[in-house]
C-alpha cells in the first residue's frame, strides 16, 4: 500500500527510512530521549540529555511494538470517536446558534412591535449586528468543524498505514510515524464553546428618550471578560463571606454604607454589630428563629434570611418558617417576604445568602437540597420576578454579586463555575470555568475588582472588564 500523504504538518513517513547523522556531533542517531520525544546520538545522551530517559532505537522500537496494537486500538476505539463527538457537537451548536439567534430576534421584534414604524431603520441595524455574528461564530465553528475532520482523516490514514506497514518498518520510522501519531491525536482540542452565538438583545423601555435607546441596542457577551490580577491564601478552610471595602481590601463579613459592620450568630440567634476596635455587641435576637444571611437594604435597614430549627430543612411543612426579613437596624419589622403572590406558595425551601441589587431587586440563595440550590430574584415590593436553576442538572449557588450594570454574577460552587446574568436573570455566560476557579464560595464585588474565595482558603482577585454598555 502507497503511503498518503495527509499534511505538510504530519506527512505519512517510509516504512524504511534512512537515519540522519547528528548535526551537533555527526555521529548516527541511534538513541531517542524519550523525555524530550526526539532522536538523539550516544553523545548527546551522555551531555545534553544525560539526566534523561534515553534508550537505543531498537530497544525502544520493540517497546513500541510491544504496544502497537493496543496503541492503534485505543486511537480507533477511542481517540477517533471522540474526535466524531467534537464534530456532531460543532454541528449541533450551529444549529443551537441559529436557535439562539433567533431567539434574541423574536425579543426584539416583540418590542418592535409596540413601536411606531418610524423605528424601522434602527430595528434593520439591530438586526444586521446580530446576523453578522451569527455568521462570524458560525463561520468559525465551521472552520473548528473542518480542522477536525481534517485531522480524523489524517489520523485514520496514519492509523491504516501503521497497520499494514509496521512489519516491514525500521524501528526509526516506526517511532516516528507513532510520535506523529501522537502528536495528531493530542492536538485535537478545539475550543467549540467558544464558538457559541455571543451578542444578545436586550430591550429597552419605550419612553420619552432617543429612539435609540427606546430601541434597545445589542450587546455582546464577548465583551464580557475577567483577567486574574492576584492570589493569596488565608488560611485552610471554606471562605463564608467576604466583603469587599475597596479595591484592595477584602473582608468576611457584611459591611453597611457608614462603615458599620454586621454579621449573623446563627447559633445564638443573634444580629452583631462589630466594632472598629473588634469588639461585639448583639443589636437584636431573631428567636425562635435562625439568622443566615445578611445584606444591607437600599431602603435602609438590614435584609436577613430567617428558618426555623424545628422542622426538616427540606421539606417544610405548614409550621416551618422559612422568612426574608427587611429590619431595622434596631430590629423592627418593616416587611416580610415568605410567600409567592398567592399567599399560599413558598418563596423559600432554606434561604440563605442575600444580596440586594442596585435596581433594588433582591436576591436570595435558596437550597433545595443538600448540594442543589436556586437563585430566587424577587421585587423590592416582594413580587417573584424569575427564579435561575443553573445551566445542568445540578446548579449548586453559595453567593452573588452584582456589577455597575445590575448583572447578575452567581458561584456555581459543585460545578467550579460562575455564571453571569442578565438583571432579568436570564444567563447570559460562563464568565468562569473551573480552568479558572475551584469550588468558588464566597465572592465580593468592588467597582471592577471582583474577589473569589473558595473552599481552602484561596482567594483569587480579577479585573471584571465589560466594555458593551
């Protein structure tokens, strides 16, 4: 069978080839250093490669075919089928691109159409900026498509030609063509989420303003990025809570506009308020019922998260309380939030951390079991504005933050995750993965510098850059 050629890159090798000399001593290369994956002479095995794993070319030729055939099975039976999954995947988010597209489009034709029809040109251009990135992703899936269907057709070319060829091959070339082989299989990787529809439409409100901006304007998640600046350990374990005060300290407690400190004695039952000196001093009891988390109110006051200790955690029944409470700092109910509209509906199964949006929407981390939880968004006026589940089968949140702009940015603790979302709470995108953040806990936000602490004590610091708005 005549060897096929498949790329400049990895070109198919001669079952027999001739074996160079050694540029740097002209002597015949006769090792391969099998830590640096090259072919060497037995001078360069006692210098440069002396500390390596280096061994003659028929003794590591014999390894090899020792090894072929479970070599070239694991490339047929696995290498090769996941690089056909990568491919139905890169065809499937095309699809799931147009889907999306036309999603935000069917958005923006609905607010059109409560729009007199003067808006039409602004609509047309709209509408161009999310086709033309539907075609710039699309494109470039396509192109992530092509390069790995290339690479599988390259990979089975070089797989049959090991097969019917390594009998007669030199143990050289025989090591080549597998390093080839390797190198094939290794470099298959390709980043398809990125190549996910990334511009958005998000509508505005129809008032007496430009029509541009009764319009809305497109947006693009791509726009949306975090660039780490720092890391530091403190200490070993899990980081409950931190506090941002400014850009450059960082705090595990909740801290009001004036600087005052307040944080939740679950066990005691109890509201504290820190002194600068460090001292303590309960402010009010919250008996029967246990305190979870605290915010500041933008109403003023405190917003604290309340459960009763005498039922199950997760399944509540008609005398489990499960509260979010807006007080004053004294202690005084203004409101609680415990039902849905109804009166009869749950907002909560364990409500815990809370935050309060500058829109004033609040929102809670509410646990729905031991490592599944939701986040609850509500209107200032109590009204149940959505509720996020995640983007899997399990969505795990431990905090939220907020950014200038009222998104949503939300831990995804069991999946090494942190999500971005819309005001609406609607996700937007991973704005980081677990390349980026183990078990993320705790997080606070102060203008642009985001903190994350995780479940060892690790507390990374990124820019958070949104240029879109």
């Amino acid at each position: 069978m005549a060897a096929i050629p498949v790329s400049s890159e990895y070109p198919l090798r001669s079952a027999q080839e001739h074996i160079p000399m050694c540029i740097k001593h002209d002597l015949n290369i006769d090792m391969t250093c099998e830590d640096c994956d090259e072919f060497i002479c037995s001078q360069c095995a006692k210098t440069d490669h002396k500390d390596h794993d280096w061994k003659t070319i028929p003794t590591a030729g014999s390894l090899r075919r020792r090894e072929l055939k479970k070599t070239l099975s694991k490339v047929k039976e696995k290498d090769i089928a996941e690089i056909d999954e990568k491919i139905k995947k890169a065809s499937k988010q095309r699809e799931g691109n147009k889907k999306c597209c036309d999603s935000e489009v069917s958005k923006l034709q609905k607010h059109y159409d409560a729009i007199v029809s003067k808006l039409d040109e602004i609509k047309k251009n709209l509408e161009t900026k999310l086709v033309e990135n539907l075609e710039r992703k699309n494109a470039e899936v396509s192109n992530k498509k092509l390069d790995l269907e290339q690479k599988r057709d390259h990979i089975k070319d070089l797989v049959e030609f090991l097969e019917d060829k390594h009998g007669t091959m030199s143990d050289y070339s025989l090591i080549d063509n597998l390093r080839d082989l390797t190198n094939l299989v290794s470099n298959t990787d390709s980043d398809i989420e990125r190549g996910d529809h990334s511009v958005r439409y998000r509508r505005g409100d129809i008032s007496e303003g430009s029509l541009d901006s009764i319009m809305g304007q497109t947006f693009d998640l791509d726009d949306f990025s975090v660039t780490e600046t720092d890391s530091f350990q403190y200490g070993d374990e899990c980081l409950d809570v931190l506090e941002a005060i400014d850009e450059d300290t960082c705090l595990e407690v909740c801290v009001t506009g004036k600087g005052d400190v307040y944080v939740t004695d679950f066990y005691n039952h109890d509201i504290v308020r820190l002194s600068p000196s460090g001292s303590a001093s309960t402010v009010f009891n919250t008996a029967p019922l246990l305190p979870a988390g605290i915010c500041q109110s933008t109403e003023g006051g405190l917003l604290v998260t309340l459960i009763d200790n005498d039922t199950e955690p997760f399944h509540s029944d008609s005398k489990s309380r499960r509260v979010l409470s807006h007080v004053t700092l004294t202690g005084d109910v203004v409101r609680e939030y415990e039902y849905q509209e109804d009166g009869q509906t749950r907002l909560f199964t364990v409500p815990r951390r809370v935050k309060q949006n500058g829109n004033t929407d609040i929102c809670v981390e509410n646990r729905t079991g031991e490592y599944t939880g939701e986040l609850v968004i509500l209107s200032s006026s109590g009204f149940l504005k959505s509720v996020y589940h995640g983007q899997k089968l399990t969505f795990d949140p431990s905090d939220v933050v907020f950014d200038s702009h009222c998104n949503i940015i939300v831990t995804d603790y069991l999946n090494s995750q942190i999500h971005l979302l819309s005001p609406d709470g609607e996700f937007m995108k991973y704005l980081l993965t677990e390349n980026e953040v183990k078990h993320p806990y705790s997080m606070s936000l102060y203008q642009s510098t985001l903190w994350v602490g995780d479940n060892q004590g690790l507390i990374k610091v990124f820019q958070l850059n949104t240029t879109q708005l």
